[in-house]
C-alpha cells in the first residue's frame, strides 16, 4: 500500500512508516507505550490517500496498553515526514 498525505505533499509506503515507527521508538501519544506493527483503516473523507485505490482512509494504530487509537497523522507529526 502506498500512502499520501491529504496535502498531496509526501508519499510513503505503509510498510517504511511501520519501520519507521519502530526505528526512531515512537511510543503511544496517550500513555507513551511501545505500539504495535499492526495499522487499521476505515474510509475517511479527510483521511490520508492511498494511491492504489485512489481513496482516502483513515488509518491508526491501537495501543496494546491502554487501547487508544494512534491517528496516523498524530503519529506522522510526530517525525515530522
Ligand atoms: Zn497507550
């Protein structure tokens, strides 16, 4: 899967922002525990685009501690891509 930010400013592919994540240690934004590699989506109107299916989604990553939904966008401000 191949990402887009909804500026249409950077691409990257779904499996570099996993690593990503997982190199540079970015933790949950609630209570700071290390994430899971596991993304979710949904269809989202100010989501994110995916450049295979031409969509926007909303994609996330559930905190295995405190179960709260990391937004990409929260996440991806967070290494500033
Ligand atoms: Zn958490």
């Amino acid at each position: 899967m191949l990402i887009m930010s909804a500026e249409r400013k950077k691409i990257i592919t779904l499996q570099d922002f996993v690593d990503f994540i997982t190199e540079k240690n970015i933790k949950c934004v609630m209570c700071n525990a290390k994430l899971p590699k596991v993304v979710h989506f949904y269809p989202h109107k100010d989501g994110l685009i995916d450049l295979e299916s031409n969509k926007r989604v909303w994609a996330y990553i559930v905190c295995d501690k405190c179960g709260y939904q990391n937004s990409f966008v929260k996440l991806l401000n967070k290494i500033r891509w």
